[in-house]
C-alpha cells in the first residue's frame, strides 16, 4: 500500500495536494556531519520546452498543435466552455449525462454502439465528457488511424444524434452513483464539506438527485449542445503528425464556423462556512474523517505564491507542520494535509484532513486546529520558508518536462484567461516570496473563527465526544437521499 | 495489490477493483526492442543487485524503480503486515540521515526493544496478567521511546529528497513485492543513489511504534472503514484455506498491531539483499557517465543469497464458498476462480479473456449486463487478485443498478462464462485483444515512471527485462481453442468462491450493538 502519499486516497482539492516543510528541532541538525551536502549538483542540462503553436482562427476558435514524433499516435481535443455550474438547479446532473450520452449515442451516420466497435478494433479511442465549467470531446488513436478517426471525432462534435435509449443508460448509471453515494465515508465528508463551505445549492456544489437527473430529456441534451458548441472552443492537437498539413486541415474544418460567442460573465456570490461543528454518524466505520473548511481563493490574486510557500509549510507534505505534529510526533493519522487553495476563476476552498480513529477525532481535531492557529501565532522561520521554496521551485519543473503537459497547460490558461507565461511570472513571484510576505498573507487569509468543522464518523466511538472541542452546538447534517414522489425534507 | 485501493466513488468501482489487480501490459513490435535494446544499459553489481538504465533524454529528469521480490505474501506468520511496516520504516532515514549522534540513538534504541519485549511479555500472558506491573512497563516503554526520540530529526529523509525536487515520491507494499519510486532533476542523480541505497542498505528502526500507529490508521482508512476493503479483505481470506494470499495484506489488526522492530529488521535482512533487487533508471541519464557512480552506491546494499521460494502451494479447491456481508451499504458482487501463476503458459490467454470480457463498450460484459440487459452500472472480469506471482484468482466483478441484486449478478455472469466454454469467441474479438495490447504497450513507453516500474518488474519476473517486448510474440498466438480450454479448465463451480455486499435496511431494530440510536 502507498505508505506516505499523504493524500493520494484522500479527498482535497488536488490544488492542495502537493505541498511541504519542515521543523527541525533547533540547532540539533547543525551538529550533523550531512554528506549529503557535499554530494556535487551540476548546472542543469539546458531545456526549453517544446511550446505548441497557438493559431486564432477569424471566428474566435483558438487552435494549439503540439508536434511529438517520439510514439506512432495522434491525440486531440476540444474543449468547450459551460459546464455543470451553467446547468438548470432543477435538472441538476443535466452536463454529466450530456457527457455520457454524447458520445454512447453517436452521430446519424454511425450510432455509438457501431463507433466503438470500429474505433476498438484499431485501439482508437473517441470520448466525451462533461465538467464543472466545460465539456470536452477528445480522441487518440496510432498515426495511421489518425484521418479517419479524426473525420468522426468531427462528425461527432458537429452531428451528434441524441438517442432516448442512450440516456436512459446514463441515467442508470448515475442514480446508481447517487444510490451509493454515502457508502463511502471519504466521499461523503468531501461533499458535505464543499456545501458547508460553498453553500448546499449553490452552482459548485448542488448534487443530482434521482428526480432532477430523471428530468433530463433528449432535448435538454441537445438543446445544451447547441447552446455551448457555438462558444470559444480550444482545440489541440498533438503527436506524430506534420503541422503545417495539420494546420491546413484544422482551418478547412473550424473556420467556416460562426463567429464564437462569449461565455456569459457569472455572478457567484461565495458567502463561506457558518462556523461550528457539524457531525454525520455512519456506524460502519472506525476511523473519523475530519475536514476543517472555509474559503480560498482564485488564482488571479496577487498573493498566491506567499499562499503556496504558506500551504507547503502548513500542510503539503512529509515536513509540513501539520504531517510532522498529527502524524509524526503524535501517531494519531495516516493521512493528514491541506492548505489554502486558489482555482482559476472562482474560490477555491480551504481545506485541512484529519484521518483518525474514532477515539482520538477530538484529540486529532485539536492539533490540526492549533496549527491552523499557530499560522498566526507561530512565527515563520527562514528555516521553513528556505525549504518550502526549495520543495516548489526545484520540482518546479515537473510542471513542464513532457510536451503533452505544456499543452494542458496552455490549454488551460487560455481557457481560463490567463497570459501564456504565466508559469514563468508566477515562478518568479514564488522566488521573491518573503517572511513579510508570509506572515502578511497568514494574517489576511486564516482566520480560524470563520471555519467549520466537519466530522463523519462513528458516533458512539467518538469519546470524548466534540462537545470536548468547545466550539459551540454540534449541527448534524442530514444526507438522507431524497427518494422521487416523496417531499424533499431538506433544503 | 492492495495498495491502489482507492475510495471508492461509485463510477470507479469498478476501474479500482481491476486497478488492483492490472498487470503491466505486455507485448510490443521487434523493431522497438531493438531502439530500447541501443538505449537500455543492464549491469548485476557483484552484490547481486541489478541496474537498469534507459536512456530518455527529452528533459532534464529521470524517474526510478526500485523493486524488491519480497511483499507481504513474505510475512511471516503471526506477522501480516510486516513488509509494509518495514517500507514505512524505509523512509526514515538511516545512520547518517535523521539523526543527531547514531552511536547514542542506537543503544537508546535497544532499550526501546527491550522494554517492548518485556511489555508484550506480560500483556500476551494468558494466565496470571498483573495489571499494575503492565502499567508500568507501558510506561517505561513510551519513557525509552521519548529518551530515542531526543535523537530524531524527524523525516530528514523525505526532506532532503523533496528539497531536491522528487516528485510523486512514495512507495507501495503488495502481496507480491515491494516497490520505491520518484522522479527528479537529473542534477540530482547522484544524491539520489546516495539517499537511494543508503535506505536500501542502512535502514534504521527509528520512530518504529509511532509509526505502527500510523498505519493502524492506514488499516482503519483502507479496510476498516471502507466497505470494498471490507469486501476484498473477506473474498480473499474466504478463497484460500493455506496460501499467504488469504491473509489480509496491511495485516490482521492483532498482528500488525504487535509486530515489533526486531522483526522488521529481520525481514529486511533477509529480503533486501542484492541478489532480491532491481533499481530501474529511465530519463536524461547517460549510462556510460553514470555507472560507474551509481555502482559505488548501490554496492553499498549487502549481498546474500536469493531468499528460498515459498514451499505453500494452495491446494486444489473442491468446494464452493460464499461470504455473505449484510450491513447498510449498496449491493456489489464478487466471485473468483483459481487460476495458475504469471509463469503458466496459459499467462496470456487470461489476459485475452479479460480484456474480451471487460475492456471498453465492446466488451461482453458491458454489454450483456450493462447495455443490454440492463441490471448492472459495471461489470468485469480481471486477473492478478490478490496477486500474480503466485496462482491467483480470476476475478469477476458486478455493481447492480438499483433494484437489482447480486443473485441476478451471479446469474448473468455465468451465462457468459458458458458461452466461452461452450462456443469460440470472435475472429474480431481475438484480434482487438492483440492490437489493443501492442497499442497499450507502446503508449505505455511515453512515460519514465509507468517504463522504470514496467522494466523492474520485468527484469524481477522473467529475470530480463526485454520480455516486455517479447511478450508479444505469445500474445499474438493466443487461439480460440485456448481461451474455450482455459475457460473450461479454470471456470468450474468447485474452484469458485464468490462475496457479496447483501443490503440491510437501517430499521432501529437490526442495528448492530454500539449503534444506539
């Protein structure tokens, strides 16, 4: 088993995911002889990544191509803007079938079924999907495919055909999600903490039930369709294949399309947790999984590299101070972690996880709460802003080192708005980062009082029960599923 | 391998339960064995331990494997768990790193031991346990680790490492081996093999019962309170009657929760000895350079004879079994039939029946149950459960759709396993499972993590790392005939064990003792 991925299995932001520092007890280490120190590190071999060329299209539509001739395959995409936060609150669930049934429905010409038949037989792929904010179609396939499985790809994104018996399939599979959705504990304080933070209707964090996926028609699929195809879309392309024919074949095909139309500007307003203590028993477990939550913020804001240094000394890893109190020095969690996130375009959630067993939840919740507080109370060390640096900066690369990355990456800035060299100013904002800047964006962003805690567990193992935690009434959280035809009792 | 056991949201059920059990994907085209055979650089130390290194100089990284043949198939008994334990232990640090005076830390140490022997001592004593006396060596026992603990410079060792820019560093524990892997700059390279074969060679007991905690935590997170790994743990222990792969791997609670240091050396004195490890190297390094430095390191891990082969063979099942869990969670079905180990000549003719009965849309499974007749989200059939170097399990798995139940699971299931052993699958059927799986192979090559843990294990387990190409040659004679022989042979109701989640209703009265109100 992973024995020190501190949240590989677990169930934050994959934004906090990554993190660390360390609190080496005070002038012991320098009476260690390190040999380590004297291993030679040489310049780095010299790199520049491969960036793909990027070609705006006269109607809007932005094309990356990424040429890569290591392996015989080609892979593309195309990423289009509106996703599930865009979707009608009454046919919640709505984007995630349309990312289903898109594809297991298939075009007039070739039904879906006889489209996997054709495309596995050459180990091809076509997929559709639908997220957040966008949906996507993608396909790979080996270079000798690479036409024809690109003629349907397209034939798919531009002439899809909605079938009823398709959705009924998706709809299947989705009540069976919503069914088993509070088996898993994990699961469970994931999203019931992102609704405490976020608010239980709100565009991020409303959930499908059995009545709003079973509203969804043939219809609303296309009608979704036909509202976003016409938006920005981002196509990419990479792999073995010439960019100069790509590029003419790209054009042929995207630029008699209207003009795009802008995304609708949203309006979220990101009110933050009540504060408190709120509980959900589930009596098959052993273990609580606590989440302490409030809210992040959004990448656009000129503090989040001092927050990324402050994440990596909070709790990104193994030297962080949440890994090196709660589970280090105290034996009370395998898995342990968090710290302040930053989405592209809304806020994030702060989120910091505690994995304990069920008699030491107050004892584990007591820890990470006092490292959150020690943000604030417990000076930064140039020892532990040194190395959290070093732990960003040297890895820095891995954002970059294969050429489907810088893609992703492009793609992703340009989706979101952002300038292409935003790796390279935000790495350098990540090297000036100063104690000032720490303790500054420390006092302005973790306020203990704003946050909640959530608490899924086993409630009669609980002892000393949160009460101990003195923070108020304990709320608990009803995650009854809504059954169809019976009144919805909550919310 | 029960560490890819992830939480399991419901779409990914499925894609978790095969995750854990996928073996690494064979088969290639000659002309790629001959491109990797130019960039590949195999070297066996004298100690017995054998280098990889693939040249791969896109970037300025290298990622590395490193792949002990000993997992917690190994434990011995009374002490399931013990290899995982001791891969935790691998990671914090050695006589050099982590630690403030060794020399004064080690005989602290000893004293831990001591005081955890003579604790166990009484607290095991069946008759005549003197409470006051068990109160006083727990507490002499948490004093000896507070006085080792003045030693520590807790996780020095993950710190140097993720100063120097590792990436995705961690490690995995399976029934069958034991892997340690990141990735970093490849200015690196050389503090790399130093933290590298010094952990591998100098392991030292440090914070050994904090750690235990730790991953009681872990048992708690994985199996206790997740109801797949209650499932597993159960189908697994249910399956096999004297295998170690019935045994739970992250170790029975009573067990892993008394394994002491002394053991976990042991383990690793017998284990980790050259002879017993590959370290693959793939990235932007040039083997001619970086030989000779990497073999000063790594001649650093002891030499020792290759630990002797387990004598336990399972024997031949006569009886069907069955494990019923009824408790509030939604329904799933499992079953399992014993199939011979990855050597079996057969090896790839299960692969060819799984990737027909589950691989994508196409499959049959998909869509009998799923498409078809509607009754199941996801269904599958999959090898390598619990694991692969020993004769495992051939598993199949089914998540019914609401309404339905694992009784209808088990019923659509075998109708398909009787049309494989009643008529031939599919001229087009048997080809897609030949180029699916020279094309899995080649986009596999694409990544220096997936291709340093791939050569590993392929020079582990066939003792040369070019059977990952040559494998294909065996893929492409698969027949017809052998998958309705196989499927025959292994596919009987006497070598079947199934489990299944039955779901309980939440009624007041049915609710287990502890779960008032």
């Amino acid at each position: 088993m992973k024995s020190l991925s501190v949240k590989r299995f677990t169930t934050i932001s994959p934004i906090l995911a990554v993190f660390l520092v360390l609190l080496a007890p005070g002038g012991l280490s320098a009476q260690q002889n390190k040999p380590w120190d004297k291993i030679p590190v040489p310049k780095l071999h010299d790199f520049k990544p491969q960036q793909p060329k990027r070609i705006e299209l006269k109607n809007g539509i932005v094309v990356f191509l990424q040429e890569d001739h290591e392996l015989p395959f080609v892979s593309g995409s195309v990423l289009i803007p509106g996703g599930s936060r865009d979707e009608d609150p009454a046919k919640t669930g709505l984007v995630g079938l349309y990312g289903q049934a898109w594809r297991t429905s298939g075009t007039a010409k070739l039904d879906g079924d006889a489209l996997d038949d054709l495309l596995e037989a050459k180990a091809a792929h076509i997929e559709t999907g639908g997220g957040e904010d966008s949906t996507s179609l993608a396909w790979d396939s080996l270079k000798g495919d690479a036409d024809q499985v690109f003629s349907l790809a397209l034939d798919l994104l531009l002439h899809p055909k909605f079938s009823a018996e398709k959705l009924g399939l998706a709809q299947q599979q989705e009540a069976t999600g919503i069914v088993r959705r509070n088996d898993d504990e994990g699961e469970i304080a994931e999203r019931e903490s992102a609704k405490l933070v976020y608010g239980p209707n709100s565009p991020y964090t409303r959930q499908p039930e059995l009545a709003t996926i079973g509203a969804v028609t043939v219809g609303d699929l296309q009608a979704w369709h036909d509202r976003t195809i016409g938006g920005k879309l981002i196509v990419s392309v990479s792999g073995d294949f010439d960019a100069v024919a790509m590029e003419a074949k790209l054009r042929a095909t995207f630029e008699g399309l209207p003009q795009v139309k802008p995304s609708p500007v949203r309006h979220d307003l990101f009110a933050g947790p009540t504060p408190g203590v709120y509980f959900i028993d589930k009596e098959d477990v052993n273990q609580s999984n606590v989440q302490i939550v409030g809210l992040g913020t959004d990448r656009h804001n000129p503090d989040v590299p001092a927050l990324a240094v402050m994440n990596e000394i909070l709790g990104g890893g193994f030297a962080s101070r949440l890994f090196q109190k709660v589970r280090t020095e105290l034996g009370l969690a395998y898995s342990v972690g968090g710290g302040y996130g930053a989405a592209y375009d809304h806020p994030a959630t702060f989120d910091v996880d505690v994995l304990t067993k069920s008699a030491t939840t107050v004892d584990a919740t007591r820890a990470a709460l006092a490292e959150i507080d020690g943000m604030t109370s417990k000076p930064f060390t140039q020892v532990e802003l040194d190395r959290a640096k070093d732990n960003i900066l040297n890895s820095f690369l891995f954002r970059y080192d294969t050429r489907d990355k810088v893609l992703a990456e492009r793609v992703r800035l340009e989706f979101y708005g952002y300038p292409a060299d935003y790796l390279e100013t935000y790495k350098a904002a990540l090297e000036k980062v100063t104690l000032a800047d720490l303790g500054m964006v420390a006092r302005k962003y973790i306020h203990p009082d704003k946050l909640a805690v959530l608490v899924v567990g086993n409630g009669p193992e609980i002892k000393p029960g949160l009460d101990e935690l003195k923070l108020g009434a304990i709320k608990t959280v009803d995650i009854t599923i809504p059954q169809p035809g019976k009144q919805d009792k909550t919310q | 391998m029960q560490s890819r056991i992830l939480p399991w949201s419901t779409r990914w059920i499925l894609v978790l339960f095969v995750a854990l059990a996928a073996l690494s994907i064979a088969g290639a085209k000659a002309q790629d064995l001959k491109s990797f055979e130019q960039r590949i650089t195999t070297k066996v130390l004298p100690n017995g331990l054998t280098l990889i290194i693939c040249e791969r100089p896109d970037a300025p990284v290298f990622s590395y494997s490193t792949f002990i043949d000993a997992g917690d198939v190994n434990d011995p008994s009374g002490e399931s768990g013990l290899a995982h334990m001791f891969e935790h232990l691998a990671f914090k640090g050695t006589s050099e790193i982590g630690t403030t005076d060794y020399a004064a830390e080690k005989i602290a140490l000893a004293k831990v031991e001591a005081a955890n022997d003579a604790y166990e001592a009484e607290y095991l004593k069946a008759v005549g346990r003197d409470e006051n006396k068990l109160a006083e060596l727990k507490k002499a026992f948490i004093d000896a680790q507070a006085e080792a603990h003045k030693f520590v410079i807790p996780n020095q060792f993950t710190d140097i490492a993720e100063r120097s820019g590792a990436e995705g560093l961690n490690a995995e524990t399976g029934l069958d081996d034991t892997r340690y892997f990141w990735s970093m700059p490849e200015n690196r390279l050389e503090l790399w093999a130093y933290l590298e074969s010094s952990r591998l060679a100098d392991t030292v007991p440090r914070e050994f019962y904090k750690e235990r905690d730790v991953v009681i935590e872990e048992r708690r997170m994985r199996t206790d309170s997740n109801p797949i790994g209650r499932l597993i743990e159960q189908f697994a222990a249910t399956a096999y009657v004297a295998h170690n792969y019935g045994r739970s791997s992250i170790g029975w609670p009573s067990e892993v929760s008394q394994i002491n240091a002394t053991e976990a050396m042991e383990f690793h004195k017998k284990y980790y000895v050259g002879a017993n490890v590959v370290v693959a190297v793939v990235g932007d390094v040039k083997a001619a350079e970086a030989l000779p430095m990497l073999e000063k390191y790594f001649s650093k891990v002891p030499a020792g004879p290759k630990p002797e082969e387990m004598t336990t063979v399972e024997p031949k099942q006569f009886a069907e079994k069955t494990v019923t869990i009824r408790e509030q969670t939604q329904p799933i079905y499992v079953e399992g039939y014993h199939r011979p180990s990855y050597r079996d000549p057969n090896d790839n003719v299960y692969d060819a029946i799984s990737d027909i009965l589950s691989n994508g849309r196409v499959s049959r499974l998909y869509r009998s149950l799923v498409r078809d007749q509607q009754i199941a989200a996801e269904a599958a059939g999959f090898s390598g459960f619990p694991g692969d170097k020993y004769p495992g399990l051939f598993a199949f798995l089914a998540v019914p759709l609401p309404g339905h139940t694992p009784a209808e699971m088990r019923d659509a299931i075998h109708k398909e396993i009787d049309k494989l052993k009643t008529a031939d699958v599919t001229d087009d059927e048997l080809a897609m499972y030949k180029t699916r799986t020279r094309a899995d192979l080649l986009r596999g090559l694409a990544d220096n993590q997936g291709l340093a843990n791939d050569l590993a294990e392929y020079q582990t387990r066939y003792g040369d790392w070019r059977e990952l190409f040559l494998q294909l040659d065996k893929v492409d004679k698969v027949t017809k005939a052998d998958i309705r022989r196989v499927a025959n042979e292994v596919f009987v109701s006497s070598n079947r064990t199934s489990a299944e989640i039955d779901t309980e209703a939440p009624a007041g009265n049915s609710k287990q003792a502890g779960g008032a109100q």
